[in-house]
C-alpha cells in the first residue's frame, strides 16, 4: 500500500518497493480493532464516506470509519476488512476501496513486511562535492526513496515520493547528489519542495557535464506535452543539468517544453543541455513573480516563453547558444557548428514575450537564433520589460517587437544588437514603444532598425551607436547625443511618408550624412548642438551574485529546533521564544552555526536575536509566497510574533546581530486586523556589519527592515518580500550595502488564507486609505547603497531620499519600480548626496480625493542639496505633476510619459535637465501642451538648466520667470502637427584662454550656446595622442562657458571635444 501524497493522500497498490510512502504504523483501533497511521503525515487511514470512496490518510484521531479488522489468509498473508461497513478492501481498481464482500481474490489479499526502511526524513547539512562553497539543509535524498541514480533505471517515481513526503511534513529541499537520472515519466514539485543538485558551471571549461544529470525520455514527438517537470508555488529547482539523449542534431524532433512554472519560484544554476523548449509560463498559470537566474543551454525551438504574468518579475545571467550541446560532451552531442546551429538560425527564437506586466533583465546573452528576443501580445494583453546588460549577436533577427505596452513599453540600456536585422518594430493595429540608452545596434544584412505600428509609435535613442540604415516607416523617432554609421551607398536613415517626427540632435554621422526624406522636409530635424552628458554607473550582476554566494554561518553545526533538548513544538499555540532562542545561543557559544525551523507555526511572545556567526534558516532557500499547499496548509517555517504591540521603537521580531542572517522563513503577525491597524517595532533590524536577510516573507509587518537604528554596514537583503504597513526598508546612520530582488504587494497579506490575520476584500479599502495616506516604502539617509529590481505597489512616498548626520545617500538605483505610488522618488536632504536611477518605472497615482492633487513622479525640496540623474524612465498613469523641483540637479536622460499629467513641470530652485523626453496625451485622454514653469527662483549660479528633445501632443513650451536662470532649450516638437524647425550645423568652436598672472589660474571659454562640449587634456600630441577630459566642470558664466585652472609647472595642451 502506498500513499499517494499527490492526490489527497490517498491508498493505492502501485509500488514495487516500501520507503516512506509506504510505511504504516498499525495501532489499536479500539473494540479488537486495528488502526492503520501513515508514517509520512501521522493521518489515519480511513474508509472514506463510509466504504463508498477510496482508502485515504487524512484522519487525525480513530473512528468507526479508522478501524479496521486483519484477517490472516494463511502464509503471512492478511485481508484487510473495514468495520464501518464490513467491507473488504480490494486493489482492483488501482486505488484501495472497502468494497468487496469477500476476500476471493488476490487483490483483497495483503503481505504485511515488518522489516520496512528506516524513516527517511532527517535534517542534514551538505556541502555539495562540486560546488562546495554551498550550504544546504536537506531532509533526505531521492535515493532515500529508492532512486538509482545509475542512467538507466527509472527514477520518476523516487523523485515524485520523495517530494510529496517532503511536501507533507511542510516542505523543504531535497538534495539531488552528482550523478545521472533517468526519467521515463514527468515530475510535479508540489509547493514547498526545493531540488539542488551539485552543480558547476561546467561550460566555462572543457571538462564537459558533470554533477547532476538529469535525462529525460518521456515526450518525444510531443510538442504540446507535459513539461518535463513542473514547478508549483513555493518551489525551487537549483543546480541541475537536464539532457535530452534522444535528440538528434541531424533530425530534430519536438518535446514538450523542459520546465513549466507556476510562479513564486527560482530556476537557478540550470544547464539545459538540447531541449526542444526551455521554460514555459502560460494561462490558465499566472507565472508571476518567477526568478530564473542563471540559466545556461540549447533550447533549439525556443528558449524561454512567457505570458500570463501580472506581476513583477526576472530573468538574470540568462545564456543561450548552440554551443553548450556540443560543450557537454555529452553521447551524441553535435561538433559545435554543427547541424543543429543551422536548424536553431532558421527555426528558433530565443525568449518570447507576451503578456507581461514587467520582466525586468540583467546579463542576457544571446547567439544563433532566427528571433534573439520577440516582443508581442496574447488575448490577455502586450507585454512590459527592461533590460540592462547584454548582447544579441548572431541572430536573423536580433529582437522583433510586435506589440508592447503603451505605458512602459520596452526599455534597454547597455544592450547591443547584432543581426540581419538589429531591431524590427512593426506592430499590426498596434504601436511600438522601446527605449533604447547606450545601446549598439547593427544590421549585418539588413537594417539596423525597422520602425513601422500605429502613429502614436515611438523610439527614443540616448547615447547610442548605430551600424546600418534606420528604415521609419510610421510613428517618431528622436535620437540625443547618438552616432550613426552607414555602408557605402546607403542612407542613415529612410524615412517614409507615413512617419511623424524623426529628430536628430547632437548626433554624429559617419560618413556624411544621408538620409532619404519622403515625409516632408518638416519631417526631419537636424540640430547639431548636444546636450550635457551625464556618467551612468555599472551595476555588476556578477558582483551581486557573488555577494549572495559569501553570505554563510561561521560553522556548519545543525541545531533542528524540533529535536531535544530545544523542544520547539511549532504548533501555533506553544510560546516557542525559548526553545528557538536557546538553540540560537549555544550556536553562538559554539563559534556559530544553523538554527534550523522545520516547517510549522511558531509562536513567539517576544524577540529573538540571531547572535554572530550563526545563521537562523527555515525550509526555504529563496523566494516563496504566502499562499497555501494543495492541503490547505501553509508551507515552511512560520514565525508569529505577537509580543511588543504599539511600542514601534520596541524589539525587532528578529535582531541580527552583526556577522549573522536569516533565511527562508515566513513572518505572520497574527494579531494584525486589517479592521484596526495594530503598530509593532520593526519584523527585522540590523545591529551590526554583513547581516544577511535572503528568501523571506512578512505579508502584514508594520516596519519590515530596519538597516538604520544600527550601522550596518556591508548588508545583503535578498528577496525580501511581502509588505510593510508603514514602513518597509530604511537605511541610514552610516550603513552600506545592497537590497536586491524584493517584491512588495498587499496580494502576500491576501493569500494568507491559513493565518488568523488575513486581508479580507471587505477590509482592502480601508487598509489602502491608511497605506496611500501613510506608507514609505524606501527610506535612505547616511548610506551608500545599491537597489536593484526592486518593486512595491501601493505607497505615499516610494523612496525618500533625507539627510542624516550632515551626509545625505549615495545610491544607485536599479529597476526600481513603484506601481500605484502617490508620490515616486523624493529628495529631501539638505547634504550632499549623489543618486543614479536606472531603468526605472513609475505609476504615479491616487484613490483618495484628497490626495490627487498632491501627486507626482519625481520630486525635490527647496534645501536639497544633491544630485540627482535618471537615465532611462517610464512615467505614467495619474500624476497632478510630472515633476517638481525646489533645489538642487536633477536631470532626466530619456524618459517616457504615455499618459503625463495635465500640468507638466515646475522647478522653483535649483536646475533641471529634460533631454530625450516623449509624451503623447495626458492622463485625461486630453492634449495640452505640455508646460514647464521655472519660476523666479529657479536656478543656480554658474549652472544651467536644459529642456532638449522633448516631444508631446501639442508640443513643449518653456517659461522662465528668472532672466538669471538659464534655461537652454532647442528642438521641442508637437507630434499632432510637423511645423518646420530650421536645421542647425554645428562647426567646430573656437577655445579661448586667458592667464591670470597674480592669481596664476589659467582660464579657458567657448561660446555657450552650441551644445555641450568638453574641455580635454593631453602632454603630448605627437600621434597617437591620449586625450583626458579636465578635472573641473565647465561653469557658465555671462552667455560663454568657462574652466579655471590651476597654472601647472608642466607643458600641457587643450581641446575642445563632443563627448
């Protein structure tokens, strides 16, 4: 008899082998009755509705329906006969049943084997022998469940056992050791399972395959199949390769896709080796919040396919080529170049996109394909994505975008394009709206960019490199500070009757400059002047990877919290704060160590401190959601902090103090009603340098992360998810460190169906007006910090920038991106402070009268005394302001603002720069002209301020209240009209010096009004001469602008440059 976990737990006699599934206790049933208690969930075995339905173990005490009589049939063989209706049970329809009248037949006769495997499921620590810098806490293997591992045998249902016993113990990581798995069947990874392997990446040199190997035989000639394993909520596949040994290079034949997602999970350190399709996400699944990160292979149809996602979420370190089949070695494996890389450059695609709301990418590398990345809609809708960081080369064409959101649309920054055809954009009753900064794109047999959709289509270039001809069949195009390279004989640029706009401001052609105009002289402009640049940082995702790989205990000792002497009981009801704590501080009196939460609720009446070196761990290694298994039952480690209520400045629910963390465990405050909001002290702080917060949930934390009562330097918070009331993560008092990858949404609070504190439908409206009215989100003060994709919805300010301590942050912020903010991003310190935001998107909205008229996108005080740069953003939804800018220098290089606000942008202090701006109508479908006030105290001596390339409806107007502020200001273009803007050649200026004897400076000038230009430097000019820009920034002064420089005692020489 076996347990069949996956189907509500019931009997069934499918097994050729006992392990867990199969292990009963029989108990006295009361009466000279037995009763049968399965050993993987402790449940009863019960003839369900009286005899008339399947054998199931699900009861938690006897009754007449548990109790059942063994008749012995003779040679140790027994009948099994249920008391609730003096029935038989009988095998003979698969599932066990209490039916039968008599036991006439071998399938009412039973073995009992007294001599069953040892149970298991025990907690150990591995250090994998491939990838020994992990550490990982599992509950027990596959060959713990029979599995071979040898290549040859079937392990599909060792593997399903294994997980369901996993699942129904509440969940955990199953370790897969090196070797090579078959498998004839599909894999379901029930919610709550993890399954790491060893595993190296193994394409980076030439050892070939290695670790663990999974080989996959079930699906052949099924394109439409069944993945190969699906992953449900709450799960995680890690550390695996999957091959496919059947797949010919020569004649490739369809599978099913590789890898099916339900979201809320990780793919991480996967090497698909040669499926016919990678991963797969689609209705009726949603996907969302999915995370595959380092994903490695040949899918030879198709790489990635997503669609059905309305929430936020990654692809990272994504590596896709027909060079890993030949790289592993593999039996059968193709020469690289081989047959299989003609196939994939005339059949494959490697990511395609439909419905999403935002996929945000890093690192993505992508070679040999007919399509690198496709862009298009399903029923459901068109899709959203960034994307910093990567390449496509080698491709027939390198992205093809079809359909795409109006409001975020596509944005890519760092990326390069290389292909027949770099980018071809021609949406069908549709429009194509990308964005594309520091970009490369190059057409090697085609063009470099084919733009066509619907005319409110457009395409904005910052900083970028153009190889080939640009071919603008409709909507605008508008390029800053870019250059163009074109072939011999061919145009820059062939602009069609049907395009509106195609703008081309401080750009360079090589050679000189051709374009074909068919639209009408008024179509095209041509200024030369540029626009001042500014230095976008790197962000490394490699860097983070390896910060998250060195977060580690200072031993490896296990202290299970459920074993003696500690004793927790994790049942919800027990006060557990003594027993985890206590387990805690002999870790800590050990030199460090793991403290480890098998799943289950656990009470906690005050705080616990995680003391240095010792790590605080639960079931989960990454990312999972508060949602319920198939059993209705919450997965994981709980922890329930009830203590400490109203005092906000009170314990944490979890301190960390320094060199210690906190991984894969669930925060639920159970006494939080959504019908009266109940302050507590922060879920988590910091109180010391390196704390570590990975793979944690809190749905309903008043504070979530407190990174600022302590210095904390060198933090790492990672997939921290959930929501926070009224706070979610400050940082501040000299602390340091990254956030990476966390997820804010009210829905965590929503799906808490088995928790006593759960947001209902009836309470959402009262709890949004107290979020919307009170809720910070991100708090930075005196910190150097690095956000990257991060994302909360529903909030009064996003982020807040504040001075502490005379310093204000220094912080990059990568795909930040606030959904339904009141207020975006808010600069407040008065201190010096610098902030680069990068591929960031905002929805800037309000559901409370009183509040619409306080929203807006990007804001600044009057004493705020930093800088400030946005490069690459997307503004939209329902701001009363787009901006507002009381002081200091905030600038915008390329923006979006589908839907902008009906009263554009003030600036009372400080300077702006608004280059490469595009807007269409405002958020009231009407289209006014969009307006920018500098009023009389806008401004900052020696600086100015720039409006430049910036396009809507009816067009741009400047007004300028201060004759002092300088405001410079050209090529600003309405799209529902093409008035003639007359061409402006720029020559090369002259440089003035002049030397100031007393003071011994030397002074340099050139004319300011002809764009930006650098001031360069060298020793020598004999060729080839090493040109370096000055030092000091260039300041205007009286219509020129100037560089005073200290005289030095060595000969030197200057230039004036275009960056």
């Amino acid at each position: 008899m076996s347990v069949e976990a996956a189907s509500g737990f019931n009997l069934a006699a499918n097994r050729t082998n006992a392990g867990a599934l199969q292990l009963f206790s029989i108990l006295n049933g009361g009466s000279g009755s037995y009763a049968l208690q399965a050993r993987v969930n402790g449940r009863y075995v019960c003839a369900e509705s009286a005899g008339a339905a399947a054998l199931v173990a699900n009861r938690s005490a006897i009754g007449p329906w548990e109790q059942f009589d063994l008749i012995a049939q003779g040679g140790g063989v027994y009948a099994l006969k249920a008391r609730v209706n003096n029935m038989f049970v009988t095998a003979v329809q698969g599932e066990l049943i209490a039916n039968q009248s008599l036991a006439a037949t071998d399938w009412e006769k039973f073995i009992i084997q007294t001599n069953a495997p040892v149970d298991p499921i025990h907690w150990r620590v591995i250090r994998p022998q491939l990838n020994p810098g992990e550490i990982i806490v599992a509950a027990c293997t596959p060959q713990d469940f029979g599995a071979a591992g040898d290549g040859i045998t079937d392990d599909t249902d060792a593997f399903q056992d294994a997980m369901s016993t996993v699942a129904a113990l509440g969940g955990g990581v199953i370790f897969v050791p090196a070797g090579a798995y078959a498998f004839q069947g599909t894999l379901e990874v029930p919610d709550g399972v993890t399954l790491h392997g060893d595993w190296q990446d193994w394409t980076t040199n030439s050892t070939g395959a290695v670790g663990t190997i999974f080989k996959v035989y079930a699906g052949r000639g099924q394109a439409n199949g069944t993945p190969f394993i699906f992953l449900n909520g709450s799960t995680a596949l890690k550390g695996v390769t999957i091959w496919y040994p059947d797949q010919s290079p020569t004649n490739i034949v369809a599978y099913p896709y590789c890898i099916g997602d339900h979201g809320d999970n990780v793919v991480q350190n996967v090497i698909l080796v040669n499926p016919y399709q990678g991963i797969q996400v689609a209705p009726p699944r949603s996907g969302a919040k999915h995370i595959f990160s380092t994903l490695i292979g040949t899918p030879l149809r198709k790489g990635i396919d997503l669609d059905m996602i309305a929430d936020i979420s990654h692809l990272e370190d994504v590596r896709f080529n027909p060079d890993v089949w030949p790289a592993s070695k593999l039996p059968g494996a193709p020469v690289a170049g081989g047959p299989h890389a003609a196939w994939m450059r005339a059949n494959g695609t490697a990511i395609r996109l439909l419905r999403i709301d935002g996929e945000t990418c890093i690192d993505l590398f992508i070679n040999g394909y007919k399509v690198g990345i496709e862009a298009n809609r399903s029923t459901n809708g068109p899709c959203g994505a960034t994307f910093y960081s990567g390449s496509i080369s080698n491709c027939g064409t390198a992205l093809l975008a079809t359909a795409m959101a109006g409001q975020s649309g596509l944005m890519f920054t760092k990326f390069d394009f290389d292909g027949d055809i770099g980018v071809n954009s021609q949406p069908v009753n549709d429009s194509s709206f990308i964005q594309f900064h520091s970009c490369q794109i190059t057409g090697r047999n085609g063009f470099a960019v084919i733009m066509g959709g619907d005319w409110p289509s457009r395409m904005q270039f910052q900083n970028c490199t153009i190889n080939g001809t640009l071919r603008q069949l409709a909507g605008t195009l508008c390029f800053v500070n870019s250059t163009l390279n074109r072939g011999a004989a061919t145009y820059h640029a062939t602009v069609f009757p049907d395009a509106k706009r195609a703008a081309f401001i401080g750009c360079n052609f090589t050679p000189a400059r051709a374009i074909q105009n068919a639209g009408g002289a008024s179509r095209v402009i041509i200024d030369g002047r540029r626009a001042m640049p500014s230095a976008m940082p790197d962000v490394s995702w490699q860097k983070v990877k390896q910060d998250y790989q060195s977060r580690q205990p200072a031993r490896t000792n296990l202290y299970v919290v459920t074993d003696p002497p500690w004793n927790a009981k994790g049942d919800g009801t027990t006060d557990d704060i003594a027993s985890i704590q206590s387990a805690l501080n002999a870790a800590g009196v050990a030199g460090g160590g793991i403290v480890f939460l098998p799943g289950g609720k656990y009470k906690l009446l005050n705080s616990l401190v995680v003391p240095g070196g010792v790590e605080l761990r639960g079931t989960y290694e990454m990312r999972h959601r508060t949602w319920p298994g198939g059993d209705g039952e919450a997965k994981g480690a709980i922890l329930q902090p009830y203590g400490n209520q109203l005092e906000t400045d009170g314990p944490p629910a979890v301190a960390l103090e320094a060199n210690s963390g906190l991984i894969g465990v669930t925060f639920s405050y159970e006494e939080q009603d959504p019908a009266n909001l109940t302050p507590y002290p922060p879920t988590i702080q910091g109180r010391g340098d390196n704390v570590y917060v990975i793979g944690v949930v809190s749905p309903n934390s008043w504070y979530y992360v407190d990174l600022d009562t302590y210095k904390c330097t060198n933090h790492f918070i990672y997939m921290a998810d959930g929501f926070g009331l009224r706070k979610g993560f400050v940082v501040g008092n000299g602390s340091s460190g990254s956030i990476v990858n966390c997820h804010a949404n009210w829905t965590y609070w929503i799906d808490n169906y088995d928790s006593q504190s759960r947001l209902s439908q009836a309470d959402e409206y009262s709890v949004k007006d107290f979020i919307e009215h009170n809720n910070e989100a991100y708090i930075l003060g005196d910190c150097s910090e690095l956000l990257v994709k991060d994302f909360w919805i529903f909030t009064r300010y996003f982020t807040r920038f504040i001075s502490q301590n005379g310093r204000g942050p220094s912080a990059t912020c990568f795909a930040h991106m606030g959904d339904i903010t009141v207020e975006g991003f808010r600069f407040e310190a008065a201190a010096p402070c610098d902030v680069n935001v990068i591929n960031s998107t905002l929805a800037i909205l309000a559901d409370y009268n009183d509040l619409t008229n306080t929203t807006v996108g990007i804001s600044s005080t009057s004493d705020f005394q930093g800088r400030a740069r946005f490069f690459n953003t997307a503004l939209f939804a329902r701001p009363d302001w787009d901006f507002i800018i009381g002081g200091g220098d905030i600038g915008f290089d390329l923006i979006h603002m589908f839907d902008h606000s009906i009263n554009g942008g003030w600036v009372s202090g400080g300077t702006l720069h608004l280059v490469n701006k595009s807007s269409w109508l405002a958020y009231d479908q009407s289209f006014p002209v969009y307006q920018i006030y500098f009023t009389a105290g806008a401004g900052t001596p020696g600086k100015i301020s720039e409006v430049i390339g910036c396009s809507a409806g009816n067009g741009v107007q400047v007004n300028n209240s201060n004759p002092a502020n300088v405001v410079k200001a050209w090529v600003n273009f309405p799209l529902l009209t093409a008035p003639l803007i007359p061409t402006y050649e720029l020559s090369q200026p002259q440089l003035l010096s002049s030397w100031d004897a007393a003071g011994r400076n030397l002074t340099f000038s050139w004319p300011g009004d002809i764009g930006y230009f650098g001031l360069y430097e060298t020793t020598n000019v004999t060729p080839p001469a090493t040109w370096t820009a000055t030092v000091k920034t260039p300041d205007y002064l009286n219509g020129q602008w100037k560089v005073t420089l200290p005289a030095a005692n060595s000969r030197g020489f200057y230039r004036l440059k275009a960056p």
